[in-house]
C-alpha cells in the first residue's frame, strides 16, 4: 500500500469522529433554531409592549418569567434577546474566526519578512483588551450597536491568527504536504485540500471559546450601557433594566443571567466535547 493510500485512510479514520460530532451539532442546531421560532410565533406577547398595569410581577401561569418594571414580558424578551446576544456574538466571533485564519495562514506563508511584519501587527492588537477597547470606541463615537459590534471585531482575530499561524508553520513539512507538492498540486490547491482540513479542528475548539467570551462581552457592555441601546431586547440591557429592582423584584435580573449562564455553559460544553474527540476520546 503506497504511503499516500495510507495517509489518506488514517485521515478519514481521525476525522470520522469529528464529522459525526458535527453532523450532531447541525442536527442540535436546527432544532433549537425550530423550538426558538416557533416561542416567537406561539408567545401572545410582543417584547416591547408595555401593561403598566402589570408591572414587576412575578412568575406565574400568564407570565412565565414575570414583568419588568414597565410590565412588559420577560419571556418574550429573553426570546427575541437571544438574536441579539447570541447572533451578534456569532457574527462577530465568525468574523474573528475567518479574518484571524487568512492572516495567520498568509503570515506563516508569506516568508521572515512578512511573518515578522504581520505577527508585530497582530502583537500590538493584543494591547487592547475587548472591553477597554469596546467602551473607548463608545466613549469616541457614541453608544450603539454599530460601534460595539465594530469594537469587538477589530479585537477578536488575533487568537486565531497566532494559532493558524503556528499550526501552518508545524504542517508546513509534514509529508503529506511534501507529497502534494511533488504530485504538482498549486498552492492554492494545497491550502485548501490538505491545510486547512487539517487546521479547522484545532480552531474550531477556539472558536466555540471566542463565542462565548464574546456573549459575556456583549452582555456585559450592554449591561454597563455601551452596546444594544433599549428598548431592544438584549440579555446584557434586560440586566440593566432589573438592577434597580434587584432588591424588590429579584427576576427581572435572575432570568436574563440564567440565560447568559447556559448559553455560556453549552457552548463550551461543545468545545469541551469537541477537543476531546480531537484527542481521541470517546
């Protein structure tokens, strides 16, 4: 058997755990995504409508997870603030994600010089944590959801650049690559076929980190009054709402934390799950 047969039947060997773990994300995915529209179209509530009649109550049969403090449902509103939570961290930990792989792949590739340019601008990116840079940005442009989605982008590829540049440079003479080479592959070719299957894995673990930090980010400026302004729906904003009633009316804070603390917590379940069938655990 030639050695490029066996590389490739120990390829597909290592990474058939991992395409079931992701065929079983995909699959979990899609039925949250079902069950969190179909809470949108069954709830009777609208997430901004206001009953001042019905202020700060708490849990019941009608209203699951109580009012706020302008009666508005907070069900409903832990529902609709899920897409911005949860979407705006996906983005923004997405765009992290793919700007961060393209400039560590093209800084491992691109010979000392660039390397040595490219990995300097990255290093000076890592001077600014996300939240100081995220409330600077708002402190100069004003709060919104524009300039903290634009805070938190500039300073989320940095992780990902180092490690894509580190495993590229590891692979870099590996003999399946070598092999390629020989067999007259362009660059171009390689990189897709060979490099980046054998790259993904290792940052897709960092990823499901990056979202979750991201949704404690978002979460967090909201909740200091940087980020998704009211009346929108956001985890972080309902947790600002309730802090003035945190003493009289304890849920309006307690179901927007519990909600931040699961998705927290199931994402990186995911990439606990996920390093550990790398590692070949089962």
């Amino acid at each position: 058997m030639s050695m490029s047969r066996t590389f490739a039947i120990s390829s597909r060997e290592t990474l058939d755990p991992l395409r079931r773990f992701k065929r079983r994300v995909a699959f979990a995915a899609f039925i949250l995504l079902g069950l969190w529209s179909l809470s949108l179209w069954l709830t009777p509530y609208e997430p901004a409508a206001a009953d001042f009649l019905d202020r700060l109550a708490p849990p019941s049969a009608a209203h699951w997870a109580g009012t706020d403090h302008l009666g508005r449902d907070i069900a409903t509103r832990l529902l609709y603030g899920a897409g911005w939570s949860l979407g705006l961290s996906l983005a923004i930990s997405l765009t992290g994600f793919v700007v961060g792989t393209l400039v560590g792949i093209f800084a491992a590739r691109s010979g000392p010089a660039g390397d040595f340019a490219v990995m300097r601008v990255t290093d000076s990116f890592f001077a600014f944590p996300e939240l100081i840079a995220a409330v600077t940005f708002a402190g100069l442009f004003g709060p919104s959801t524009t300039n903290l989605v634009i805070a938190l982008m500039m300073v989320s590829w940095m992780k990902f650049a180092r490690l894509a540049r580190a495993l590229t440079l590891s692979l870099g003479d590996s003999d399946f690559i070598t092999q390629a080479r020989l067999n007259g592959l362009s660059s171009p070719l390689i990189l897709w076929r060979h490099l980046l299957p054998n790259i993904l894995p290792s940052l897709l673990v960092l990823w499901t980190n990056s979202w979750s930090r991201t949704i404690l980010s978002v979460s967090g400026l909201s909740f200091l009054g940087f980020g998704v302004q009211p009346p929108s729906a956001e985890w972080g904003a309902m947790l600002l709402d309730g802090k003035a009633y945190m003493q009289t009316a304890p849920h309006i804070m307690i179901f927007p934390g519990l909600a931040v603390l699961l998705a927290v917590m199931a994402i990186n379940l995911t990439g606990d799950r996920l390093r550990d069938l790398m590692a070949g655990k089962t």
